[in-house]
C-alpha cells in the first residue's frame, strides 16, 4: 500500500535529499531529489554539475523500457496482461500533464525509423491524434530521407552527402520537393484522418511559412539555412483544430526552392510559435554518456551541461547538432526540448505524459 514515490524510494535505496547509493552500477552521485521532468512533485532525481561525470542512475524500471523497441505483438501482450484498473489508472496518472499542455503547442520533428516501420508510424499518428484530441495543439515536421533516397535512385541520381548535409543540385532539389510535399506529406495526412484527427499538409513555401538563405559557403547545393519563419498558416490551422504536418522546404528572396534540415525547421518553428515543447525524434535512446550503454543516458540536461558534455567529447557527431538546435530554441523562450528514440513504440506519450519519460529532456 505505499505510495509510487515510496515505491521508487525504495527500489533505488534513495533517502530524502539524494541519492545513496544504487544496486547496480557505478557509484552514486550526490543530486538533490528535484520536482519531476515537467513540473509536478513526485520523487525523481535530476543530474547537477557533479554528475556529468558519472551516468544516470536514476532511471526507474517500466513496463516500456527506453532500450527496447516495443512491436506490435509485443504492446498487445502487455495491455492484455493489464487489468481494467490498472488502465484506469495508467489514465488517472496522466491527468495532470494532459492538464498541464492543454492548450499549448508541441512541435515534433519526426524521421528516422519511426518514418519506414509501419508499425512505429502507426504509433506515432496515434500518438499525435489522441494530444490533438485532449487539447494539445501539435505541430508535425518531417524529413523523408530514405524515400528521397528511394526515388532518387529510380530516376538515376546518386545521393551525396556532406557532413551529414544532402548535396542538393537543380535535379536532386526537384526530387526533395516533389517527395517531401507531395508523397510524404500527403500520405502523413491521410494517416491522421484515417485514425480521427484533422490535419493539413504544408511546406514552408506556404504562406510564407520559412524564409532561408543559400548556404553557398558549404557548397552542397539547394540547402539552405532558416532566415524568417512566419507562423501566422499554423496558427490559423491551429485555431481551427488542425494538425499542421509541415514539409522541409523553404525559398530565398527570389523564390529558389530550398532543401532544409528537418531539425533546424522544426526547432525554428517551436521557437517562432513559443512552444512549450519541442520533441526530436531520432534512431537513438538519448544523449549517452558511452554510446554503446543504454544505462548510461541523461534524462534531464541543462544548457550548460550540454556545451560541457560537448567539450568533452561525450556529445559528439550526429547529436551536436541536434543539441545546438535544442539549444537555440531555449535561448528563444520555448519550454523545453526532448529527444526521444522514434523506434519505441508510442515514445512521445511516454516522454510528455509520464515522470520519467523516454530521452533526454533539457531545459534552460
């Protein structure tokens, strides 16, 4: 009969203050307990300065493991295994951060795996609509690197890359836009409605949605890099119960069409709306501290663990410039940005709706 915060207490030998000691693992570090990741109290442990310098520990046993990627199969055995009170209470327990985002806007940039599983892309619409359905007002952006890829490949183009950017010439640019705002974008729609949610397909050549420039220093092409975003289409959408699904794409000044990053789009746009959240879908669990150890992810960083982390070298590759743009945000006033693993089945529920969430949160 004890409580869920005793409960925890107990199974990570914590006693009030901080944290003791751990079963497994390395030593424990010295944290305060914090109130939990998104702002009400329960007992969950935060990482200060000290901890950098040691993975978390404070990762609590689920029936979702972070680390596990959860199939069909696999989630219909464990909601048939789960009583109807112990469902109505999965719900009860949700209430106060689905009260907490009603009528906020969460923007999810959304790639990856999550985009060629179609049992993830089930999970992720699914997830989309029922935030839609309870209030929360979400904003979806998406890539489509592998059916570019896929289409490229049908007309004879070879893809290139540099640093991790799509060279993008006049023939490349015109496969990104007809696949990014037509095939992709539509059927990311269609999926919406089809599972009872409203949405409209956009790219950011709509209404003047994103403005960018050339980046010709780099010299890869039609990329370009975000100058102006105009939310005002996505308001409006969003006022009228709409989920905007928004397609990378951007013009210059002479209305060039611009190929652009799908992370950098999305966190311009949660910064241009003040979203309370942004949600960056990745094929990782996290930011790790050793890259082959799921045990080792950050729950929660601030802006300033964050260029520590990166100084270090911890944080290094694909992930900085995720964590750069998460951190643009931040500084730009939105609430926080997560990054959650897209392969997990139903991970943005998991990461907004539960203490101890999937990914990495950080905050100012």
């Amino acid at each position: 009969n004890k409580t869920i915060s005793e409960r925890m207490m107990l199974q990570r030998q914590v006693v009030p203050g901080k944290l003791s000691s751990c079963k497994t693992g390395p030593p424990a570090c010295s944290a305060p307990i914090r109130p939990a990741r998104h702002g009400f109290a329960r007992s969950v442990t935060r990482l200060n300065e000290s901890a950098l310098a040691q993975p978390t520990l404070f990762a609590p046993q689920s029936r979702f493991p972070s680390s596990q990627v959860c199939s069909a199969s696999d989630a219909q055995g464990i909601t048939h295994n789960l009583s109807n009170l112990d469902k109505v209470v999965i719900l009860s327990e949700a209430l106060p951060y689905l009260q907490k985002f009603r009528g906020k806007t969460i923007v999810v940039k959304y790639g990856g795996a999550a985009m060629k599983d179609p049992t993830l892309k089930a999970g992720v619409i699914t997830d989309i609509v029922l935030l839609s359905c309870v209030g929360i007002r979400c904003v979806l952006v998406h890539g489509g690197g592998p059916e570019i890829n896929s289409w490229l490949d049908k007309v004879g183009i070879k893809p290139e890359f540099k640093n991790g950017l799509r060279v993008t010439d006049a023939g490349t640019m015109e496969i990104v836009e007809m696949v990014l705002g037509g095939r992709v974008n539509k059927s990311l729609v269609s999926l919406i409605q089809q599972n009872g949610g409203h949405a409209i397909g956009l790219s950011g050549k709509d209404g003047g949605l994103l403005k960018a420039r050339q980046m010709v220093e780099k010299d890869i092409g039609f990329v370009g890099e975000v100058t102006k975003v105009d939310p005002t289409i996505l308001k409006i959408a969003a006022e009228n119960n709409y989920t905007p699904v928004v397609a990378t794409i951007a013009t210059d000044d002479k209305g060039q069409a611009l190929n652009i990053n799908a992370d950098t789009a999305a966190g311009e746009i949660a910064a241009a709306l003040q979203a309370e959240k942004l949600v960056l879908m990745t094929d990782v669990p996290g930011v790790l501290r050793d890259p082959k150890d799921v045990s080792t992810k950050f729950q929660e960083l601030n802006i300033r663990q964050c260029r520590t982390l990166i100084q270090e070298g911890v944080i290094s590759g694909g992930m900085i410039p995720k964590i750069e743009c998460c951190v643009r945000c931040l500084a730009q006033g939105i609430g926080a940005a997560h990054i959650i693993d897209g392969r997990a089945r139903h991970s943005i529920l998991m990461e907004l709706l539960t203490n101890e969430g999937v990914g990495t949160m950080i905050t100012g």
